[in-house]
C-alpha cells in the first residue's frame, strides 16, 4: 500500500508539472531565444551601420575637397540615369499607393520621380557651370521692394525658361532676409562654399543623416542632392519604411554617388531605436528631416510620455516656463525644453508640414472658365495623393461679401464630387480623417466613386468640405486652423471685411452684414452673375480691407509656415488701390513659398523654387514648420521665401489626372529631353515604340 500511495503521488507531481510547470518552461526558453536572437540582430545591425557609416565618413574629405568640374560630371552621370529608371520608379511608386493598375496615375508618378529632381538638377548644373567657368553664379535680375527688401528673379533667367511652352507668363523671386535682421532660423547656403577659394583643402567635411518623408519619394532623392551640392556634405539615407521599394529603384538612379561612397542608403533601419543610433552616432554631424513636429520634438526633445518627476526644476533653467514640483508627471520633453537642454545635440534642419491655406481675393467678376479652372485647383491641391501632402489646400479663406463667393464653393463641390476617391494608403490617415469627423459632425461628406486599388487599404475615405460662415470667434483654438489632419479634409471660410468681428478687430471697415447662406443651385450662380455685374471699382472697394484681415488671419492663426496661395483676378492689377494691397499681402504673408493664382505644388517642378518655412524667428523649442529653405540651385544667401506667380486661368494650369492623362511614353520623352536633349526625346519615344 505504501508503494502504490507513493506512486500515485509521483504520478500526480508529474501530471502537476506537465499541466503547470512544463508550459511555462517552454515559455522561457522561447523568450530565452527570442531575447538571444534579437540581440544578435542588434549587433549585426550595429555592425552594418558602423560599418557604413565609417565608409562615407572616410569619403567625406574627398567630397568637400573634390573639384567642381568633376562634382559637376558626376551630376550629369546621375541626370543620365533617369531614362532607364522612369518606368520603375513610376510603377513602384504607384504601388506603394495600390495604383499600378492605373496608367494615369503611374505616369504622374513618373512625372514626380523623374521630372521634378531633373529641373531641379538641370538648373544646379548650369549655376555651377558658371560658376566653374567665370567664378561667379548666374547673374540675375533683382529689384527693390517697397519695404526695401530685395527681389531676386530666378523664372525666367535663361533663354529656355523664356521659350517654356507650357508656363509662357509664369514668374518666380526668392526675397531675401533685410539686411538688418538676425534671424535664428537662417542656415548657411552653399554660395559661399564655391566662392571662397574652392575647394578649400583644409576642409575636413561632414556626414549628413537624411530621414526621408513617406508620401513622396522624389523629396528624399532631392534632399540628398542639396546636401551634397548645396552644404558639401556626403549623406546617409534613411527612407520611410513604405517606401523602400521604391527607394531601391532611386538608389541605382544615385549609383555614380553611391559607387564612390558620396552617398549611402540605410533601407535596413526599421524601427526607431536603429533610427535613435543612426541620429546620435558620432560620425553624423548634421540631420535633415521631413515629417511631422511631434517626429522632430521626438528626435530633438526626447519622449512627450509623462514620467514621474523625482525632483523640483529650477523655473530660472526654462526661461520663464514655469517650475515642476517633486512628485508631478512630466515628459522627458517638457524637462529637456525647460531646461534647453536637446537631446539631440547636432543641428537638424527640417520640413514639418503646414495646415496649407488659400486666400481667394474677390473685387471683380471671374468668367465660368476662371472659376472652373481655380477650383479644380483647390480640388486637387486637396485631394491629390488622398491630401498626404505638406501642401495640400486645407484652409480656404474667402472674401464674405464677394458676388461670387457662393458660386466658387459650389465650383469647388463639383470637383470635390467628380475626383475619383484615392486609396487611403498613408499609415495613420483613417485615426486621423475621423478625429476630424468628431470635431466637425456637420461638416459636407462627399463620397466620389473610389478608384480602384491593388492592395487592401479598407475602405476608401469620403472628402469631408467643412463651410463656415465666419472666422470663429477665438481661431488660436480652432482645430481646423491648427491641426494638419493629412487626411481627405477641407475648410472653406468665409471672411466679410464688412461685417465679420475679425475683420473688425484688425481695423477694417465696418458695413452691412453679407448674405452667407449655403447656396449651390443654378438660380443661385445666375443671381450671383447679375449681382456681379456692379462696377468693378465698387466691388474692389474692400479688398484692401479683406486682405488685411485674411493676412493677419493666416499669419497669426492657421498653424505653419510652408507655403499658400493667393487667387487674384488679372483686372485688379488696373485698380491703384486694390493692386497696391495685392502686392502688400504678398509681402506681408510669412510662408516659406507664395504661390499666386496657382497651387504651390506647382512651382517646385520649376527646379528653382526653393521649399522650406519662410525664414523668421523658429527656434528648436517652437520649430513650426522647420527651418532651413531647400532647393536653391542658383546658390542666393539670405532667402526669406519664394513667390511664384501664374495667369488666373490659361497654359499653366493642368486638369488632374482623370481628367487630363499623360501617356506614359509622353513622359519618358520629357524625361529624355531633360536628362540628355533631344536626342534623349528621340531614344525615349523610339524605345518606347519599341516596347
């Protein structure tokens, strides 16, 4: 009996053990290995980065002393590879979007991939060609404004930007920075770099570490190149996640810099603690970035997590920020901001998005065609890309007491509803059209058919068109002016220069109230005619004072700093007074780029416009949307912001897409002639024939 009680207990431990323990033994030693394998992955990606970085770095010497008649060759190597790569980079930047099926749409990408860097690239050589060759920069033409500011004309400033066939009237300034200010958000331009005794051989160079953005691929490729032939530094790239497929494509396009070591690409950083050692290495001296402020105050601040405070800050360390007492939460950020204590201790120049707006100035009557034109402007500004864009339109301020008001939003309805619906592939974007949603539940859905897509992103969103009737009463705490939503939304307010409290506080004139109902009916745009049919100086008698507001408006109130645009009708420049006042907004509006009578989108693929914040007074605590303006090919110092200028209606305005598709072997031929000529044009399009 004894040994059989002893035996059942045995059993009934190892039955115990084996339902209990057995389990959680085998849990251990899975983790053991996991723990052992992610260690290993850590030390093999530690390995490659090192190892790659220690590559460029001893390259960084060579670059910054390398002459520039051989750094310009190795531009045109690079220029040459773009026809061999328009397909591929076309195709994969259309499947990173679930948009290879659409022909269309590949060959926009195409366009964005190819054709923007090659403007950009075109421009850059022949201002160092000059350069090399009489030791100057190209001379442009410049003028004095009426603040005293000067005015550097840089479209058109050859004879081939003069003889553009598709932007005959188009017009683009860089105006630069008053003499007199000393503004922390300027950064050195490369100018100085090729006029100084180049190449100055006791230059020792640098390494750049370059975070690419996760709409565009183009803008990451682009960035290498300012760094490279604007700041003289040799780059390692790290591209968003989703757009390492693409990013593949694009590196064999930068293979004559990469082959030399000038250039690296880091595909293999996935998550951001290999992100956090890439930053803080040693052999990186400088960051670019382009994305969001939270990402930058991440990198530059430490985490915004609340963590508990174990000890009281000295409010004398903040700068009149305040004092933490023992015992509350506080983030990492907030102590490090206080204390102006970075994280990130190297410089870091940034693009962090902008809620975009538009200024629609009224004072004359626009033909059909002008209204149908400018709102399939603002239609695709708004929703190209699914509005994953730093300068998708999102604010549209329009002048209250304009006949035409009504009409134009009902312009921008009909495009709104007749833009096929893009997929929703950004990461993110559903969290964040919703937040919007909840904040505005009256707000117009507008459900287009979607187009269709090759990858599962769920179900397309809606466009969401939020009116109102007047600027709110406290526009600091509106969330349509002060949050970029990156999502398929759209607010259109109207501001009455006679009557809204706004208009008032900005010292405008008071005068009737306006009517502002939501009309959109043909009787309603037939009334609007007749009533347009006043005299134009009576209508234009309150533009000075509707821009005035709409200025202080975007200025003040609608979050960053990148670019906007100003719709203005050609028959205001006849009217002394209304012109002088079109020409004081466009002075006064503090954006990095102003775009008239266009989309700012549309200026970039000039090569020449620069992209960046307008240059104030961004400090790392209150970055805004960055510092640092890119993308200055003719090498101008001091630049404070690009204003580029278009007809209200005519050549220089594109349908989108669907409505106006380029044929892809259009495309590769454009590419042809930009990159090699036109015997490029002639290989592209018998290639293509070929095919």
């Amino acid at each position: 009996n004894y040994v059989i009680i002893c035996n059942d207990i045995t059993s009934l431990c190892i039955y115990a053990y084996v339902i209990i323990e057995f389990p959680y033994t085998i849990l251990r030693f899975i983790l053991k290995m996991t723990g052992l394998k992610s260690s290993i992955a850590d030390e093999e990606f530690s390995q490659k980065l090192n190892s790659d970085l220690e590559f460029i770095n001893a390259k960084k010497k060579v670059w910054a002393t390398l002459s520039l008649k051989e750094k310009i060759l190795i531009l045109k190597e690079v220029r040459s590879q773009f026809p061999k790569y328009v397909d591929a980079l076309g195709l994969e930047g259309s499947k990173i979007r679930g948009l290879d099926n659409s022909p269309p749409d590949i060959a926009y990408e195409s366009v964005m991939s190819c054709l923007i860097p090659l403007s950009y690239i075109n421009k850059l050589i022949y201002s160092l060609e000059c350069i090399a060759n009489t030791g100057s920069p190209p001379p442009l033409e410049r003028r004095q404004l009426p603040n005293g500011q000067t005015a550097v004309k840089i479209w058109p400033a050859t004879l081939c930007d003069k003889l553009h066939l598709l932007l005959p009237s188009a017009t683009a300034e860089l105006y630069l920075q008053p003499k007199n200010d000393d503004l922390s958000g300027e950064v050195e331009t490369a100018g100085g770099i090729y006029m100084k005794n180049y190449p100055d051989l006791s230059s020792e160079g640098s390494v750049c570490a370059i975070l690419a953005p996760g709409n565009h691929g183009f803008l990451g490729l682009k960035d290498a190149l300012v760094e490279l032939y604007e700041h003289n530094r040799v780059v390692a790239l790290k591209p968003h996640p989703q757009m390492r497929p693409w990013q593949a494509v694009a590196d064999c396009v930068l293979d004559p810099l990469r082959r030399r070591g000038f250039y690296i690409s880091l595909s293999y950083c996935e998550d951001v603690r290999q992100t956090t050692a890439l930053l803080h290495h040693p052999l990186v001296q400088h960051v670019q970035m382009t994305g969001g402020t939270a990402t930058h105050d991440a990198i530059v601040w430490g985490s915004s997590a609340e963590v508990d405070n174990g000890s009281t800050v000295n409010s004398n360390d903040c700068g009149g920020e305040g004092q933490a007492s023992k015992g509350e939460r506080e983030s990492e950020q907030t102590r490090r901001k206080r204390a102006n204590d970075p994280l990130l201790k190297k410089p870091i120049t940034s693009e962090l998005g902008c809620v975009t707006p538009w200024i629609v100035v009224g004072g004359a009557t626009w033909s059909a065609a002008e209204l149908e034109t400018q709102a399939w402007n603002v239609a695709m500004a708004a929703f190209f890309n699914c509005s994953c864009n730093c300068n998708a339109a999102k604010v549209i301020v329009v002048q209250g007491d304009w006949p035409q008001a009504n009409a134009f939003i009902c312009a921008i309805r009909r495009c709104l509803w007749d833009f096929p619906s893009p997929p929703p592939y950004y990461p993110g974007i559903t969290g964040r059209f919703q937040a919007f949603r909840d904040r505005y539940p009256d707000a117009e859905v507008i459900e287009p058919a979607p187009q269709t897509s090759t990858k599962d992103f769920g179900p397309a969103l809606p466009f969401l068109l939020n009116v109102m009737d007047r600027i709110p009463a406290n526009p600091d705490l509106e969330y349509a002016f002060t949050v970029e939503p990156f999502a398929p939304v759209l607010t259109v307010v109207k501001l009455d220069p006679k009557s809204d409290p706004f208009a008032a506080r900005c010292k405008s004139r008071l005068g009737s109230k306006a009517d502002n109902g939501h009309i959109c009916s043909s009787e309603a745009e037939a009334a609007s005619e007749k009533d347009s049919t006043e005299s134009k100086d009576s209508q234009s008698e309150t533009v000075p004072a509707f821009l005035e507001a709409a200025v202080r408006l975007v200025n003040d109130h609608v979050w960053g700093s990148l670019s906007c645009s100003v719709l203005v009708h050609p028959s205001l420049e006849a009217q002394p007074t209304a012109a002088t006042a079109v020409e004081k907004a466009i002075l006064d509006l503090k954006y990095g780029l102003v775009a008239v009578n266009a989309w700012s989108g549309m200026a970039i693929a000039l090569g020449v416009c620069t992209w960046g914040a307008f240059v104030g007074n961004q400090t790392l605590r209150d970055i805004g949307s960055g510092t640092g303006p890119a993308g200055n090919p003719y090498l101008v110092p001091r630049i404070q912001k690009t204003v580029y200028r278009v007809p209200l209606s005519g050549m220089a305005h594109r349908g989108p897409p669907h409505k106006q598709p380029l044929p892809q072997a259009l495309v590769k031929a454009a590419v042809g002639y930009a990159a090699e000529g036109g015997i490029g044009a002639v290989t592209a399009f018998f290639s293509q024939k070929k095919q």
